[in-house]
C-alpha cells in the first residue's frame, strides 16, 4: 500500500491508537473465526449433504435407496465431528497438536454431558409432550478446546527441561490421557449445563427478535461492526453456533444471512462509482466485483470510513435484507464463507426455488435502499469532497489500521487508486527507511531501493536506514511499513510518506523511483544547480567491512521440515545467544517486534530481530540463517528463510545489504534452496557482492 503526503496539510492527522476494548474485542473475534473458518468446507459439506437428501425426498415418494443411507450421515456431521473439529483447531492454535488431541476429548464431555441432560429431561415428560432436542455443541467446543489445549501448555510447561532422558514419551502420552480424562469428566459433569443453558438463552433471545419483529434492529450493531472489524466475535461466536442448531431443526437459518448479505456493500460501491468522486470513484467498480462476486467485504469498508456518515446507509440496506428474508421467511443452510454472492446461492439451494427467489429478493432490496442513501450523501457533499481533494488513500490506511494488519484486497485498491504518487512540489534529495529499531528490514529495504535508483542512473539521493524514533525531522521522502506509518508521520511531518507491505520486494519501490525522477525535472526546470544532499551531511553512507565474525558457518543451520513462527524465533535466538550476541532477554524483544509489525520481508525470507527498546540485550554483532524447507507460518505468510539479527552499529549492515540484494532476485533465491549442506549456503551468502 502506498500512502503520500506532500504536506501536513495534505495528509489525515495521524489516527489514535484503538482503544483497549476494541483491540481486545479484534483479538477475541479473530480468534474464534481461527477456530471456525477453516472447518467451514466441513459445514457446507454438511449443507450439500442436507440439501441432496431432503430435495430426492421431495421429490420422489420412498425416496433413493442411496439417499436414504445417506441421511443418517447428517446427524452425525453435525453433533459430533464438526464440534469435534472445531475443538481441535481451538486447541491447535493454543498449543499445537497436543492442544488439538487433548481439546478434542475435553469437547467430547460437554457434547455426551449435553445428550445426557436432555435425554434425562425428556425421560421425565408426561406422555405426548415434545421432546427437546439435542443441542449441537458448538460454543462447547469453542470454550473447551481452547480450554484444554491451555492447561495442556501450562502443564508442559512445569516439567519441561526436568524429565529424564528415556522417561520423555511416557510422561508426555500419560499426561495428556489424564488430563483429557479430567476435562472429559469436568465437562460432561460441570461445564455441560451453564452451556447447555446458554444456548437455550441465546436461542430464546433470537426467537423473541423474530415473533416481535425486531431482528432488523441487530443491523445497528453489525454493520458498524464489520466496518472496525469487530463482527467476527459476533458473527463466530454467537451467529454461526445458533445458526446451525436453527438449520438442523428447520433446515435453513436467516441468522447465517445477518452478516453475510452482499447486498448493502454491493449498493454502496455501485453509488460511489456513480456519484464519488477522485481515486474513490475509479476504483469501487472493481472493488464493487471484489466484494460481490469474491466474497471479501472488508474492501467496502474505507469507502465508509472516509465518510462515515455512509453507515446510516448501511444499516439502512443491512435492515431492508434482513427485513426481507423475514416476510419471505428465507435463510441459508449453512454459514456463505466467504460472503460471495455464490457462496449464498449454493447455501440457498436446498430450500428450493422459493428460498432462491427469496433470497435474491433480500440482497437486490438492501443494495437499492443502500444505494438511494448513499447517492443523497455522496450528492449533498460533493462539492465539499471536490474541494478537499482525494482522501481514499488515508482512508484505506485507517482501514488496515483498524484490521490490525496488512491486506492484499485493501492494498489492491491503492495500487488501483494511484500507480504513480503525486508529483513532489520539491526535489527529493533524502530518503529514510524507518522501522521500529532500525537494524534490519529497514536496511534491507534501503538496500534495495539504492540498487534500484542506481540503475534509473540517481545517484546523488541519500538513501539511509533509521529507526523511527531517532528521524532527525529532514526527511524529504520516508518508507515504513504500513502499521508504522502513522508513528512516523509525526517524526516527520514535511515528507512524503510511502507505506508498503514488506520491504524487499514492494511495487513502491518504482513509484519511489518515478518520483525521484519527477522531482529532478522540476528542480532542473525552477533552481539553478542546487547541491544534492550528500553522504557526509549525514555521516558516512559507506558501510564498514564485514566482520568474518557476524555470520560464521557454525550459524547456519538447514531444517528438512516445517517450524511454527515462534519454533523458528527460538531457533533463531539460540544460535545468537550461543554466539554470545544477545542475553536470554532477546526472545521476548523479538516476539515484542512481531506483535508491532512483522519481519516478514518477501521472497521467502523473514529477519526477526528486537525493538529498539532491546539494545540492552544486544552484546555483540551477529547473524543466524536457518533454511525450513517444509516452510514456516509467518503470520499468514509463507517462509523459507529466517535470519535472525543482532546488531551493534553498522557491523552487520553490509551483510544484510548483500542478502537483500541476493532475495531480491529471483534465480538467487532459487540457489540459495537448492544448496545441500551448510558449507554451500555459507558460500553463497558471503559471495555476494564481493567483487
């Protein structure tokens, strides 16, 4: 993403930090959707399933003999395998496989516990009343497995390091039976009526919304919700649970359509793209067949917070859908994930042509409200809009700050909205790479950078690496990435800004380089020879040799299987305390600089390192290179490659420069995964350049 500022007028003032309570609520509903999306192919299997069985029964008079085998599939699926399913990814994402398996068990209690009451109450019934149902024990599974998996880690934790060679297997295998054992027991016994009575509650409280007609009302909370990314504990934790014990019972739910609906995004995109204006018109046609058609809606959502106001339509066209499904009496059988307009439909099948047409109904009303609203707003501001200028940029920007990450949809829309940044009203003569430390990718970065302005023939621009609390205010341009770049604004509020993703290999970097140019012609057409800006005004650009001691061979290492981010942080940190770099101290600055922005820098390669709060920890300069051959979960992004720093001045930056040098092309990186042996990535790390 790319975010330009030519002066603090220009650009939005910089945003708070989000509130405690939003955070928390980002990090809860993140959280749940980790435990549910991935098992969603589980539950629109279950739908297909459903929708086949009862359709054939439909339409025929005995049914088909291989239907009628399937349907005792159905309860199953959805009593106890997804569940089951659930709990085990809760658990994963706690403690790995072990939280998986000791989750899954704990899950088991709550789901039989559940059964038994009901089957105990039912027992108890006078002749002829209805019985009650079984309760699928979603929220069960959701709270155990993620339970389990904890006191899993805890308990791992009091003897690790403390068990006798030989004894490791039999107290692992025994530890996590018992304690499966004891959760089992503890939900079936214990935890299995407070949820059992909570879904009931819930249920009722949804019931009650429906007989009164208020359940158009819940587009209030869930729209302004989506748009701050905060519908996901709603939608995860109360919408999708409810929804499937609704279509178990009655073999569709309006709940899975409450946030889900296409339609108000749909109508608000199709008004900018009529009656917007600048960067924001030009690109909602394409991020109108995003949302649409690709299901991800989180593209609407700068259109809105750019002129917030444009929630009364939202809400307007989220209560028309909602409001429309109810009088048609439509719903899905299981969760449209992602919100694609065919994910609706296919989830709407079942209910025949009726719930399609209803359903069709609910997503064209709500776009056309959203659009009506949003065509008066966007008309009754437009000449305030022209006058201001284009705000989209900064608003994708507050956007991907509210989402707490990057995203390739949001940045999408700003290479769309601007392939060139504006002209810069004076010569660019120096640049900073700022990142939270200012040892490692924001030397890579301006490594890479220099490379490409050297071979557009510039060469009197100072391209330098900082930390962001040590810019010196002078900056005439400053690349951060995206997560820091309302931390630097204010460092250097007279330059330009430019946010990217990661630093190695960002399309920026071109725009930069066009800039750089463009600034150059106006400086030739309006000055007469004005000296650049050079190296010794801001001390020696030139990089001290390398030190033989800062990546040795003993410090690499070549793994032939997979790690997990915080397996390869260790690893990484092992080697640097072993060299004798860093204090025990630095694992934890390390993950502290994860939590800010990552390290991730492209092209496979991940350099984890410390805050700048961290130099204490830091002894001496050294590098540590250790190859995953079976990759490393990066915070969503694929990783071969994990050099971790230490850094103390400038001993390690050359290094760094040829390795950015080396993963900024290709066919380097593709030897650099064919090498066999330690010796041979040694070679190929420190010949870089050398010539």
């Amino acid at each position: 993403m790319t975010t330009t500022t030519t002066s603090p007028d220009s650009s939005a003032p910089a945003d708070k930090q989000p509130g405690k309570v939003r955070v928390g609520v980002q990090k809860f509903g993140s959280f749940l959707s980790g435990m549910i999306m991935p098992n969603i192919p589980a539950l629109i299997a279950w739908g297909i399933i459903t929708a086949v069985v009862v359709n054939v029964s439909e339409f025929t008079e005995d049914g088909w003999e291989p239907t009628n085998a399937l349907d005792g599939v159905i309860f199953p699926m959805i009593h106890y395998l997804l569940p089951i399913l659930i709990a085990m990814q809760g658990g994963r994402l706690i403690h790995e496989t072990r939280g998986a398996v000791v989750g899954a068990v704990a899950a088991m209690g709550v789901i039989v516990g559940s059964d038994h009451l009901i089957d105990q109450f039912n027992a108890a019934l006078p002749a002829g009343e209805d019985e009650l149902s079984y309760v699928h024990m979603f929220i069960g599974a959701m709270i155990m497995g993620p339970l389990a998996a904890w006191l899993m880690k805890k308990l791992d934790g009091l003897w690790e390091g403390k068990i006798k060679p030989g004894f490791e297997m039999l107290v692992n295998m025994f530890s996590a039976g018992i304690l499966g054992f004891l959760l089992l027991a503890a939900g079936f016994f214990v935890l299995a009526p407070p949820i059992n009575w909570l879904m009931d509650a819930l249920g009722r409280g949804v019931e009650w919304l429906i007989d009164n007609s208020l359940l158009p009302l819940t587009s209030v909370l869930i729209e302004p919700a989506k748009v701050f990314f905060l519908n996901n504990a709603i939608n995860h934790g109360v919408l999708t649970p409810l929804g499937t014990q609704q279509a178990d019972a009655q073999g569709s739910s309006i709940l899975f359509l409450l946030e889900a609906n296409p339609g108000p995004g749909l109508g608000l995109l199709l008004a900018f793209s009529v009656f917007g204006v600048g960067a924001a018109k030009a690109t909602a046609p394409g991020a109108a067949l995003i949302h649409f058609v690709g299901g991800i809606h989180e593209v609407y959502f700068p259109y809105v917070l750019m002129k917030p106001v444009l929630l009364l339509a939202m809400i307007a066209g989220g209560m028309t859908g909602v409001t429309t499904n109810m009088l048609l009496d439509v719903g899905l059988q299981a969760p449209a994930a992602p919100g694609s307009i065919i994910a609706v439909y296919v989830q709407s099948l079942g209910g025949g042509v009726g719930n399609v047409v209803g359903v069709t109904f609910g997503w064209v009303l709500s776009a056309a409200v959203t659009f009506a609203v949003a065509a008066v707003i966007l008309l009754s501001s437009r000449k305030r809009d022209l006058e201001l200028g284009d705000q989209f940029s900064s608003a994708i920007s507050r956007t991907e700050s509210a989402k707490g990450k990057s995203s390739s949809a949001l940045s999408s829309l700003t290479a769309s909205a601007a392939n060139v940044p504006a002209a810069a009203a004076e010569r660019i003569r120096t640049i900073y790479f700022a990142c939270d430390a200012g040892m490692g990718s924001s030397a890579m970065g301006a490594s890479v950078l220099r490379k490409k302005l050297s071979g557009a023939g510039i060469t009197d621009v100072y391209v330098t690496n900082k930390a962001i609390s040590s810019l010196p205010g002078d900056a005439d341009l400053v690349i951060t990435q995206q997560t820091l770049t309302d931390r630097a604004r204010p460092k250097e509020p007279n330059a330009i800004h430019v946010s990217v993703d990661n630093f190695m290999n960002a399309p920026e970097y071109d725009e930069v380089v066009e800039l750089v140019k463009g600034s150059e012609d106006q400086d030739a057409a309006g000055s007469t020879g004005a000296q650049a800006s050079s190296p010794s005004a801001h001390g020696s650009d030139t990089l001290t040799a390398v030190d033989s001691g800062v990546l040795t061979q003993d410090r690499i290492r070549i793994r032939t299987g997979a790690a997990t981010q915080e397996e390869a942080l260790r690893e990484a940190q092992e080697i640097l305390v072993s060299a004798g770099a860093v204090s025990g101290d630095y694992l934890q600055a390390m993950r502290d600089r994860e939590a800010t922005a990552s390290t991730f820098m492209g092209s496979e390669l991940a350099i984890p390192h410390g805050t700048n709060d961290a130099k204490s920890a830091i002894k001496s300069s050294a590098l540590s290179v250790v190859r995953y051959d079976g990759g490393v979960d990066w915070a969503g992004d694929q990783v071969t490659f994990v050099v971790g720093i230490a850094g103390v001045g400038d001993e390690h930056l050359q290094i760094l420069s040829r390795i950015a040098e080396l993963f900024s092309d290709e066919s380097k990186v593709a030897e650099l995964k064919a090498a066999s042996t330690e010796a041979e990535l040694h070679q190929l790390l420190s010949a870089v350049n050398e010539d």
